[in-house]
C-alpha cells in the first residue's frame, strides 16, 4: 500500500478502562479490523482506571481535536451498567461512539443534539465488540447516521467539580495525576486570568510554602524545587523540576488548592 493510499485511511481512536494486560483491547481490535480491515487504528489511551470515566473524559477532551476531520472516536468506559446504553453522534466533522453513561456530557458543553441510540440487548463485552465494529463500519461506508438507530432526545448528564469563586480567590480540586506524578487542578487559564486582574498571587495547597509566581517552563526553579505552570491543556498545574509532584506533597485526586490574589496595599 502506498503513502498516499495510508493517509486516506479512516482514523479510529480507541479509548477505554481495559489496561495493556489482559486480552480484551487486541480483541476488540481483531473485531474492528475483522469487519473493516483498511481503517487505522489508535490507541489513545487503554490506562484509564477502571470505570473512572471522569480521568477518562478528561484525557480525551483534551486529544481529540488534534486529530483530523472524519475521525471516529471510540470510548469505552464503565460501559457495563445494569441498563447498558449506547450511542453514536458527529460534531465537528468527527464521529464519537460509546455508552451513554455521562461520560460525554463532561467532555460536550454544550452536548451536540442530533445523537443516535444503537441497539443493545445485554451489554456484554462480546456483543459490544460486534456492535462497535458494525457502527464503524456504517461511518465508513458513508452511510449517514439517520439510520444507524433510533434518535435520542436527552443523553445521561454528570457534574464535573468546577472552581469555587469569589473577588479575590480560586478554590480549585486535582482533577489528574499524570504519568510524571505531576498535578492538574480544573483551575483554567482563562479562569486564572478573569478573576487575577493582573494582580499578584498566593498558591497554597496541603500546609506548603505558597507559590507566588506562573513558571513558563519546568525548568525555570532548579531540579527540585515546586512550581506552578499552565499545561498544553491550558490546565493549572503543580509539578517539581525533575520530580514526582504528587508522591512528595501529598496530593490526591479530589483535593483542593487555594490562590487568593493580592491588593496592591498588600
């Protein structure tokens, strides 16, 4: 197959909670590729932890994107609940499938509308791998969706934590823990910079020594030392140059850090 025939081949990410040690990710990849063997498969992440489908929307909210239009994007996560449900829409140009357990209202704001329920009747892992393989077939095939399944009015919504607000100060939570061990609050850039002002701040997190400045790079402190920075995801993070952020400060998912922003008397 020639360059130009494999940069024409219908990219499908796969992201789902079934780690690299069992069997379950190559097989549902042999399902895929037995019933459309020219598609391309990604693995965007298989290291989710299990049923976390928060961890899960955020690492795909933030990698999606970049990947180019026509893209189908399969999410499988805490996909086995007593009434399993699952769906399949396009927004933007992409293609997104999976089960309809809220885990789409946190990565959608607003959540597209025209979705599209597939049909299921128990939800087990080997009735799932021939429904997923089936409906990436019928994108490939330029079929359209309006008659993939039956139209859906409202998906399953979840509440992702979201900052706590005043004049003066951001309550932020640690949403993630990367591979690095370093730490991402949901205290955005855009929300960092509304309520700062410009002024000047205090980060303080767990009874450490606060931080008082936004570092560009990890190595602006010296090996060692604790920093703050905006990540590639625009995300507040707390990290140590060189070193397992999380492990040596204490942090757990779910805990909070504070920025109170200063008055020039101060």
């Amino acid at each position: 197959m020639g360059e130009k025939e494999i940069q024409h081949r219908t990219i499908v990410t796969l992201t789902t909670d079934f780690g690299s040690r069992d069997y379950y990710v190559p097989l549902l990849k042999g399902s895929i590729l037995s019933v459309v063997p020219d598609v391309n498969l990604v693995d965007l992440s298989h290291e989710i932890g299990n049923y976390d489908i928060t961890r899960a929307a955020f690492i795909f909210k933030n990698a999606w994107h970049h990947f180019p239009e026509g893209t189908i994007h399969l999410l499988t996560v805490n996909d086995s609940p007593e009434h399993p449900s699952f769906i399949i829409f396009e927004h933007q140009n992409h293609f997104f499938l999976g089960p309809d357990n809220g885990i789409f209202s946190l990565v959608f704001d607003p959540v597209p509308t025209k979705i599209f329920r597939l049909p299921v009747k128990n939800g087990t892992f080997f009735e799932l791998k021939d429904l997923f393989s089936h409906a990436i077939s019928h994108v490939c095939e330029s079929r359209g969706l309006y008659n993939i399944g039956e139209p859906l009015e409202s998906l399953v919504t979840r509440i992702s934590f979201q900052p706590v607000l005043g004049p003066s100060h951001i309550r932020g939570s640690v949403i993630h823990v990367d591979n690095y061990d370093n730490v991402i609050t949901n205290i955005s850039r855009a929300l960092f910079e509304k309520i700062s002002g410009g002024r000047e701040f205090l980060l303080t997190f767990k009874g450490h020594e606060p931080i008082s400045s936004i570092s560009e790079h990890y190595h602006d402190v010296p090996i060692g030392e604790v920093l703050c920075l905006f990540n590639s995801a625009d995300h507040l993070e707390v990290a140590i140059n060189m070193g397992n952020a999380a492990g040596l400060l204490g942090f757990n998912l779910e805990d909070t850090i504070q920025i109170d922003f200063l008055d020039a008397k101060e």
